[in-house]
C-alpha cells in the first residue's frame, strides 16, 4: 500500500504521518514550505518524522502541473490523504490569491493525478468554515451550505464541488472531510490555542475576538487522526457517485472563555484579555453533527477541552523551552 499525503509537514499531516508510518504502508509526502507561519515548525515536523525508513519526503508545491503529473505517474498511489492548503480565514482577506493557487488550482491537480492514475481513494480536507452563518445547529451534512463568508471557506467549498463532479465523470472514489478546530501537539501558530498560551506566558495580552461571545467546536488532533485513518479503508461505494462528506468535530461547542480558563489552568497563569470586536470573515458559532462519522465508523471523537489543551501546553513548553 503506497499513500501520497499532501501537506505532510502542516499540523495534521505530520500526524497523519506519524500514525499511518506504524503500519504497514508506505508514504510518500509532499509540501511547499511556504512562510504563512513559522517555516522552522514545518521542518521540526519532518524532522520527527526523518527517522522512519518507510515515509519519503519530497518539497514539491501542488499548484505546480508538471512536478504534479510527473509525481503521480512516477509513484502510482493507491490512496491520497490531500491536506495541503492555504489555511486560514483571516489571512484570505489580503492574500486571496495564495487560496486560488493552492486550494484551486492544487486541488484541480490532486484530482488529475488521482483520476489519470486510478487512485483507490481520496481523502481531502475541506472545513467547518463552509456552514457560514448557519444558526442550524448542530452543523449537518444535509445542511445547506451556499453562503460562505471568506474566500477561504468559498475555495474549501469548491473542493467538495470539484471533486463531487471528477467521482461523477471518472468513478473516483473520493472522501470530504469538514475539520472543526483542530488543535493539539505540533498545532498551528496561527490558531487561538497557539497565540494564547504564547501570549499567556509572556504576560502579554491575548486578543480576544467578539468580546469573548464565541464558540467553537475543538476537535483534538488525535481524534482527527483516528477518523482519517478509519475513513481511508472505507471508500465511498461505488453505486452512484463515490463521494462522501463527513463532519469531524468532536460534536460539543465550547465558550471561548472556558477555552481560555481551561489554557490558564494547565499554565497556572492568568490571562489579560484584550476584548475585540468581531473580525470580517469569522462565524460566531461552530457545532458538528457527527452522527454521519459515527454511522461509518463507528467512532466518535473524544478528547475533551481539559486534557487536550493541557496535553498541547505541555508540548509546548518542551518544544519551545519556555
Ligand atoms: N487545523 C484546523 O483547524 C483545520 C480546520 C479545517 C480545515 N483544515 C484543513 O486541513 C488541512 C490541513 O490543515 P493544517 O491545520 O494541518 O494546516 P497547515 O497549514 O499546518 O498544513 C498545511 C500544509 O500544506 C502546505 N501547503 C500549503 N500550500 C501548499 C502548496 N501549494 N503546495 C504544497 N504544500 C502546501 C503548508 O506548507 C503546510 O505545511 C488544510 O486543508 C486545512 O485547510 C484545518
């Protein structure tokens, strides 16, 4: 078994990685390195993962068509976990056309080499941001979801399009995943988990959007890992269209201020809080229904708050030395 993982030195994909490395298959990876956060994390990343004889790293950007062909006719996968992206709701606001190159014209060259190159199955990341406003809660993936409102939610949503019509035309089997704040060990830089516990421990003041009036469903890394690791040997049945949408979230919202004590609590810090107003693009309110996840495989996402967040300040306080 040979998988391709896209993004393979982002938060997921070296979980992904990680995991998968422990059985029996062999992966090859592939990432840009591109600069939106620290470059330094992304290589400590491959570095964690350097050590294990079956997983391959290649730098290599998915917008570019003729590394994408040659990559895929070369190697020949028999599955592809596609999670490289220009991440980011904030970001999309000046920088739209990073979203274009790699969550449009990348995706487009994921779903070539998959159908050109008879892929058994794709898994690729799409994104809780695609529900919008929505005030249907918990989020379905019977819901409606029409009305983005960031560039970046508007690319995660064209994903699930494009690769809804290449599993009509061509048969490919292909599975959407809608991610729900991730966070843990090796998480992003530019998440809230991340930039609170930095800012906690240099007594600094954290930036708190909405006045604090927010939500979010947290989703920890491990149950990510474990759903996509599950999802990858169920592809969509053949009869029909072979595409499948799942929410993977852990299915409870959490206040952002109990998100906030729950950081103060595994630090033992207090933290100043900078109250701001909304930002342009963020939703007030994320839930997963997960009934969809549960029904396939029988599993349901379950690290709490407490733990996980106190499991990624201890990470981080080894990672950095702080
Ligand atoms: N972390 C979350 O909370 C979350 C939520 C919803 C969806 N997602 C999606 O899950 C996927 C993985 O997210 P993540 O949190 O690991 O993000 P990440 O930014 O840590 O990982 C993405 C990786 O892809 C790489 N990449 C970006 N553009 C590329 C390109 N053109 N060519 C090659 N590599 C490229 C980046 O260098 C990065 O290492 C993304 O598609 C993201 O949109 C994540």
């Amino acid at each position: 078994m040979k998988i391709l993982i896209t993004g393979m030195a982002g938060f997921i994909g070296h979980a992904v990685a990680k995991h998968l490395a422990a059985q029996n298959v062999e992966i090859v990876g592939i990432d840009n390195l591109n600069d939106y956060y620290e470059v330094s994390l992304k290589r400590s990343r491959l570095a964690d993962l350097s050590g294990l004889n079956n997983v391959r790293f290649i730098e290599m950007d998915i917008a570019d068509r003729t590394a994408m062909v040659a990559l895929f006719a070369e190697e020949k996968f028999d599955k592809v976990v596609h999670l490289a992206a220009q991440a980011g709701v904030r970001y999309s606001l000046d920088n739209p056309h990073a979203y274009a190159d790699s969550n449009l014209v990348g995706h487009l060259n994921v779903l070539e080499g998959c159908r050109h190159t008879k892929v058994k199955h794709l898994i690729y990341a799409s994104s809780s941001s695609v529900y919008g406003m929505n005030d249907k809660v918990p989020f379905s993936v019977t819901d409606r979801v029409d009305e983005p409102i960031s560039l970046y939610a508007a690319t995660k949503k064209a994903n699930e399009l494009m690769t809804h019509t290449y599993s009509h035309l061509y048969g490919l089997p292909a599975t959407g995943l809608r991610f729900f704040t991730v966070y843990g060990p090796w998480g992003r830089p530019d998440m809230a988990l991340f930039k609170f516990t930095k800012a906690i421990l240099a007594g600094q003041p954290l930036a708190v959007y909405n006045s604090g009036n927010m939500q979010r469903d947290f989703t920890y890394i491990d149950d990510i890992v474990e759903s996509i690791v599950r999802l990858l040997d169920l592809p969509p049945s053949a009869a029909g269209v072979p595409h499948a949408v799942y929410n993977i979230g852990h299915g409870s919202p959490v206040a952002l201020m109990d998100f906030i004590r729950a950081i103060e609590q595994a630090i033992g810090k207090q933290a100043i809080c900078d109250y701001q107003p909304m930002q342009p693009g963020d939703v007030p309110r994320t839930w997963a229904d997960t009934e969809a996840l549960f029904d396939a495989t029988g599993y349901r996402p379950q690290m709490g708050v407490e733990q996980g967040v106190a499991n990624f300040v201890q990470w981080y306080r080894g990672y950095y030395g702080v």
